[in-house]
C-alpha cells in the first residue's frame, strides 16, 4: 500500500541551519518515516512551496497534506498567504485530508472561519509539560495519546483564538 504526501512547505530554514537539520519537508520526511511501523506501507512526498507561489497542478495527485510552520503570520495581507488561505479553502471543500502544525494549524483556522492574533503575553518559546484530551467528537480517531504526559518544543507568538466553526 503507498500513501503520497502533500508537504505544504510555508518558509525556509535558515541558511546556518539547513546543513545539520535540512528544510522542513526533510525534516518531516524524517518523522514520518521513524514513525511508521508498518511495513506494508509504503510513504512517498511531494513538496509543494506555496511560500513561492508553487502548489499541486492538481489537488488529487496527493493522497492527504501536511502544512509547516513559518514565521510568517496568517494574517497577514500577503500574496501568498491569501493565496494559501484560499487553497486551504479549496481542500476543504473537496474534503481532503490534510493537516496544519504551528502556522500550519493557524492558517487551517483562519482560512476556514476562526481567528488567529498576536498572543497578549508576546513570544511564547521553550519546551511545555503537555498533556492531550479526550477526542470532543466520538466518531475521530482513538485517543492514542490522551491523557499521556510529554514535552512539546513551543517557538510562536500567534495564536488561535477562536476556532472554525464546526471543529474543536
């Protein structure tokens, strides 16, 4: 079985760090790949850099989509961010699957009708004793993680403030 992944790539590493950690699809790839026990299942990605205005010829010729982080802020009034919001939009209504992390999950919300600010207490950065909750709706996927304790690595200043209608 082959699963194809859109990586929607936002920004660039920066030049110093892209030696030692590669850009964020590599960085991805790596994840992904670590994390994937099963051995019928075979991953394949295709990197789309909408911060430069490049996206799929065709929305299906991936299977589902994954959006990175950037230090650019979804609200912001340009070209490509609006072009963004648009596609995200797009896989939406064609009921794609597709997933946002840290920018990526801010442009999912404000594209589809939430809202994203600035954070009143500024920067947050660091690493947060998380622990997740229970899946509000109880036809999503297991709760694999609730209630289990771990760290997250935390480097943002927006954040969500209200969430699309229509999702928790």
């Amino acid at each position: 079985m082959k699963l194809v992944l859109g990586i929607l790539q936002a920004d660039d590493v920066l030049g110093n760090l892209v030696e030692d950690h590669g850009e964020y699809p590599l960085m991805f790839e790596r994840l992904l790949r670590a994390a994937n026990s099963n051995p019928q299942l075979q991953l394949e990605f295709v990197t789309y850099k909408v911060n430069k205005g490049i996206y799929p010829a065709d929305i299906d010729e991936v299977d589902a989509y994954i959006m990175t982080g950037s230090k650019s802020s979804v609200y912001e009034q340009t070209p490509w961010v609006l072009e963004l919001g648009k596609f995200v939009r797009s896989l939406h209504q064609r009921q794609k699957k597709f997933i946002g992390i840290c920018f990526g999950h801010q442009m999912v919300a404000q594209a589809l009708g939430g809202e994203t600010r600035p954070a009143e207490n500024g920067w947050s950065l660091g690493t947060k004793q998380t622990t997740p909750q229970r899946n509000a709706k109880p036809e999503a996927q297991p709760d694999l993680l609730a209630g289990k304790s771990f760290k997250l690595i935390y480097s943002h200043q927006d954040q969500v403030v209200m969430p699309a209608p229509g999702t928790v």
